[in-house]
C-alpha cells in the first residue's frame, strides 16, 4: 500500500514539474516568436488609460517589441478588425466587457489563455480564451472645481445642478455605455431594465446640460468638461496628470456599476505572437501592477499585494458602498446592443 502511495505521489510530482517545464518552453517558444516579429500594434490602448504607457514600454525594454497605438471605442476596434481583414494594421485591442462577446460572434479575434488564466474568475473570462478581463473599474464622476462650487456626491444632487453634464458617446464607447447603466442603477433599473437610466441622462437634455463634449484629458485641461462620468480609474489619472487641486473624482453614494475592460487579439494579427505576449503580460504580476498604478483594480488582486504607495492613490473603499456588478451577461449583452438607438430615441431627440 505504502509502495501504491509512493508511487502514486512520485507520479504526480513528475507530472507537475513535466507540465511546469513545458509551460516554461511553450512561454520561452512564445518570447523568441515575439521577439522575431518585433513590434506589437493596438488599438484602444492609449498611454494616458490605466498607464498603458508603462506596459508598453516594459514589453519594448524585456523583449524588443515596438509599439503604436491608435485609440477608438470598443465598437470601432471590433468594426476595424472586420474591416481590414487580411489588411490587418492592429494586432491587439482593449474594450469594454459588454463588447468581448460581440467580438466573438462576429468572429474577428483569436484565443490565447495566459499562464495566469486559472487565477482569473470564471465571470470574467470566455472559456475558450478569445477574452478576459484584465482590469475592473466603477462609474464616477470626474468635476472640475474652477467651474462647479458644489461637487455632486450623487446622481440625485448632479440631477439639481446647474452645470452640463458629459458622458461621451453612447453609441460607441463601453465607458459611456456603463455611465447610463449606472445612472439606471441609482434610479431602480439594472441590466435588464435601463430605462430608469434613459429616463434620468433625458431629463438633464431637457434641461439643456447635456454637454457632447467627450470627458478626455485634453476636454478636462481645455476647461470643456464641467462634470464628467467616467471610470474611476480614467478620472483619478487625468486628475493627477492635470492638476490634483482642480478635480474631484467621486462615486456616486446612490448607485454605480463595477465593469471591465478585455484584450482581444485580432484574427489576422501580422505580429500574432507579440499580441499573445502582450497579453500574457499584462495579465502577470507586473502588468497587474502596472494597471493598478493607473489606478485600475486588477483582475488578479487577490493574488498580488500591491505597492503602498499605489495602494494609496485609489479612492476610500466606502466610496464603493453602492457599487454593483453586472449580474446577468447576456441580458446586458442585450441591452448594449440595443442602448444607442434608444439613447437616440429617448435622450439625442430633447436636445433638438
């Protein structure tokens, strides 16, 4: 019996250290591909959103990988793979969750499943790899001190203000997307039901404080943007490049949503090989941490332990009382689908 047991947990050690070993040769096999194709090129994926700029330099210093980025909305990656096809010009993306799925179906991205995959939760993943999230992040709002005297701490006090309101494009981007999602959230809807949400951004239209205005760094800088709804994360770092005394960032204490963003790496991808690298770094300890300095929450935070002084730079846990997360996928699936023809419909048409 001794002999059996023996026998049987030498065989499991053989197997673990044989599947280690042939992890390491299929990562090193990986690096050399990467390395000989030489550049990695993204969409989406701009310095300044959730300090990029410090992946991409770190993918250039350990492997030699180049790098360009063209941003756009989560809707404009998916459409610029279908478009280019075999004329690929972007290796890799980065989009709002509700777009992973989409992504998918319209068959424009290939699968690759880090080494770290069984430390990402099942929600946040595709089973076959084509996505994962990366990185989480919560709806808040982003104010500019100079031109609001009283910052909103929740949807119902930004409803009774006098100032515009900027939420970027609904028909496009996943952050604006969300930003009615969490506006419905507030107001009793969900996934499922965003009318509430709809119903709240129509309202400030007719008040004529709907602003079209994008809330980017450059919007912020210029002095465009009044209040802004944005990711946690985009609103703390355009706070702290900008100037730190001239923005508030805040989660609204009366409801707000928790989503995240996914790689996608092209079909046709000319430098497939980089994109897998990209990935699998970002999804390792060092690219966590990398997101977390701008100020994103990993997917794997319970697996790290970040920096004190990154740590520190992320808004008070109580802030994120109300924060829910997307419970039903498909049906928010759904709703996305179908929310820019009704933002049209139910918010564009009071401002005319």
């Amino acid at each position: 019996m001794k002999r059996l047991l023996l026998a049987s947990l030498l065989g499991t050690a053989i197997a673990l250290v044989t599947s280690a070993n042939a992890a390491q040769t299929d990562l090193k096999s990986l690096e050399d591909a990467a390395r000989a194709e030489g550049e990695v090129n993204s969409v989406g994926m701009p310095d300044s959103w959730a300090n990029w700029k410090d992946t991409w330099q770190d993918l250039e210093k350990k492997y030699g990988l180049k790098h360009m980025d063209t941003d756009m909305s989560s809707a404009q990656e998916i459409a610029k793979f279908a478009a280019e096809k075999d004329n690929a010009t972007a290796d890799i993306g980065d989009v709002g969750a509700a777009f992973g799925p989409i992504a998918v179906q319209q068959g424009v991205t290939q699968p690759y499943k880090p080494s770290t995959w069984e430390q990402i939760p099942e929600w946040a993943k595709d089973k076959d790899g084509h996505w994962m999230l990366a990185y989480t992040g919560s709806i808040a709002f982003i104010v500019n001190k100079q031109l609001v005297k009283e910052t909103p701490s929740s949807w119902a006090e930004l409803k009774e203000g006098k100032y515009k309101v900027a939420i970027g494009d609904v028909s496009a981007a996943a952050q604006a997307v969300n930003g009615v999602l969490a506006a419905a959230i507030a107001n009793g809807g969900d996934e499922k039901h965003i009318q509430p949400g709809l119903d709240y951004f129509a309202e400030i239209a007719k008040q004529g404080r709907l602003s079209l205005s994008n809330p980017t760094i450059q919007t912020l800088e210029r002095g465009e943007v009044e209040v802004g709804v944005v990711w946690d994360f985009n609103g703390l770092s355009y706070r702290d490049q900008i100037d730190p005394s001239r923005f508030e960032v805040v989660i609204p204490s009366d409801g707000s949503v928790i989503s995240g963003y996914t790689t996608i790496i092209n079909k046709w991808a000319k430098h497939p090989n980089a994109a897998k690298l990209a990935r699998e770094y970002i999804l390792s300890d060092a690219g966590q941490i990398n997101l977390a300095k701008g100020n994103a929450r990993p997917i794997r935070a319970e697996h790290l332990t970040l920096p004190a002084e990154v740590q520190a730079k992320l808004l008070p846990n109580e802030q994120y009382a109300k924060v829910k997360p997307i419970e039903d996928a498909e049906a928010w699936e759904a709703t996305s689908k179908a929310l820019p023809q009704q933002w049209q419909e139910n918010v564009i048409i009071e401002m005319e």
